[in-house]
C-alpha cells in the first residue's frame, strides 16, 4: 500500500475550488489521514510520475500547458524547469516506461503531443502527432471535431490514444525527428460511431478495455491486431442518456470497474474467458456526485467525486465495492499513487 496519493483538481481558473496538486496522506490500512496542498497549479485535472525519478508531470487543462514538478525531501513538489504549451483543454498525461517522453493528449483540439524529457526528467521537447482524420466523416450530418483523451503504453513498445470525438484507437510506434521524441502512426481501430472512447486499462492476457463517454460501454480489443472483439454495456441496468462513462481500472484478479457520472455508481464487470470477456455483475454508488476517477490501491478503491467535491473510499471484498468513508476535497479529477 503507498504511503500517499497525488490528487489532481479543478482550480478557480475554471469554476472549480481546488488549490492544485494536493498529497493525499494514507495509513498502513489505507485509510486517508490528511491532505495538503504540494504544489500551486491551475487545474492540474491529470497528474503522472516518472517511473524512475522524484519528478511529476501534470496537464493545466484551461491553461493550456504541461508543466513538470520536482518532489522536494518534504513531500512537496516544486517546478521543474518552465512550462510549455500543449493544446486546448488538454487532459491527460502518461509517461513511457523509460522515462524518456511523455505524451500528452488534448480534449479541446484533437492533438496529440510527445514531451521529450531528459535525464533529470525536465522537458525538453515537443513534438506533434499526426492529427486524426475521422473516419465515419462521409455519414456524419456534420463534421465532427477530433478530441484526443487519453494514452496507454503496451509492453511491446507500441502507444495507443483514443479520440473520442472521432470513434477511435490510434495505434502508434514511438520514432524520432527533429524535436527528439515523437510518435509514428501504425494503425487505427475504429469503435461504433458516436461510441466515445474515453480511457484504457491493459489486461495481463493482451485484451484492452475501453471505456466510451457517450455510449457508456466497454469495448474489448484483441491482444496483437486491437480488432474489436466484442462491446459490452458499463454497467446494469443500462441508461444511456444523461450518463457519462469516465474511467476503468482492472483489479489484477477477475473484476474490471467503471465508473460512470450521471448514474454516480461504480460497475462491476467480471473477466471471462482469459481476459477475452467482461459481463456486467454489479452496480454500487459512487458514493458523491459525478465520478470523475477512481484509483485501486490493494484492498482499497478511492473515487474522485468532482462535484460533490469528495473522495470516496471503498473496501474491495471479492471485487464488490463497499463504501468505508468520504473525505472532503475540492473538485477532485485525479488519484495517483506517489511513488
């Protein structure tokens, strides 16, 4: 169990009533016992570490910027070198397992971004993607903008992103150019029109698991081509309008669980077939209102509650989530363990 949480925020940059990036502190049973401010940022809505050194990266969603963070010898987190310029609305950020770049992906404009970092986890570079080209454009009613999400690296090296805005995974290999670090496009999965696909979680067998905002499902790709192998609802029993799907985690034993915002619950999907298959067996309350992510930690699931501004905790027994406590905050977007 970590000793500690980063929690993400939404700051009064844009309505939200966070202070920035908060250290959530834990006990040995992985309860919250305090909670302080680390480091000021405008609405740092995702935070990422380096998988290897004291350092943190976050994306300030209104501001448009990437900005990186030392951990300092109290916890805290100071600038680590300045911050540079990302897309609109930018909202999520992963780090390669090497440490040597950082991609970044932007709600706002579609882009997709690569981050080079060196050696002392700074950022050096930037790179831009290919921009993505939707798909279903000769029968949508009207062109639909392109609205990168989120990124997931695969152990064999390869990058996905989603784009929510146009029905897909992107493949990718990482390369480089002239900026260093950089992405070269391999391939695209293309998921039901208007489907929305949001967030990733990896599966031990090769199966990967995406979550879409718009249609609430979880689409599982095949392992080696990502084909789509079969879509399943997020949760049971199934609404699709007024709900949102946000974020999905998979247990490491035989339970995947979704959270949804609108129905405010947590699904509970079982794993089947060696990864290849999910059913839906279970709803439970999120515990607060519109959960924007949720993080497991051993026993524990922790939900960051946005607009009820809390963190609900929840015991894991056989994969059911059961609600311990809620822990106030403000506008919570984002938990991720300190290294």
């Amino acid at each position: 169990m970590s000793s500690s949480l980063w929690l993400g925020t939404y700051t009064a940059d844009s309505g939200g009533h966070g202070r920035g990036i908060a250290r959530v502190t834990l006990d040995d049973g992985g309860a919250i016992t305090g909670m302080r401010t680390a480091a000021a940022s405008d609405s740092p809505s995702f935070v990422a570490t380096h998988p290897t050194l004291p350092v943190v990266y976050a994306v300030e969603e209104f501001a448009a910027r990437f900005r990186a963070f030392r951990v300092t010898d109290t916890g805290d987190l100071e600038p680590l070198g300045d911050a540079l310029d990302a897309g609109e609305a930018v909202c999520h950020v992963a780090v390669a397992a090497d440490g040597g770049y950082a991609v970044a992906t932007c709600w706002g404009d579609g882009r997709v971004l690569v981050y080079e970092l060196d050696g002392s986890g700074a950022i050096v570079g930037r790179a831009e993607a290919e921009a993505s080209v939707d798909p279903y454009r000769e029968i949508a009613e009207e062109p639909r903008p392109s609205r990168a999400h989120s990124s997931l690296f695969l152990p064999d090296g390869r990058v996905l992103t989603t784009d929510l805005g146009h029905d897909t995974v992107r493949i990718w290999q990482p390369a480089r150019d002239e900026h260093g670090a950089a992405l070269e496009l391999i391939g695209e999965t293309v998921l039901p029109f208007g489907s929305g696909p949001r967030h990733m979680v990896l599966h031990p067998s090769g199966h990967v698991y995406v979550v879409t905002e718009y249609s609430n499902e979880v689409v599982v790709l095949e392992p080696g081509e990502l084909g789509v192998a079969s879509v399943v609802h997020a949760f049971e029993p199934y609404e699709r309008n007024g709900n949102a799907g946000a974020h999905i985690s998979y247990d490491g034993d035989g339970h995947v669980h979704v959270t949804v915002r609108g129905a405010n619950v947590v699904g509970v999907l079982e794993v089947r077939d060696a990864g290849a298959a999910l059913v839906p067996v279970a709803n439970v309350d999120c515990g607060g209102n519109w959960p924007r992510h949720h993080l497991q930690l051993g026993d524990r699931l922790y939900v960051a509650n946005q607009l009820s501004e809390d963190i609900a905790v929840f015991r894991l027994r056989d994969g059911m989530p059961v609600l311990d406590t809620t822990v106030p905050t403000g506008s919570p977007t984002c938990l991720v363990p300190v290294a």
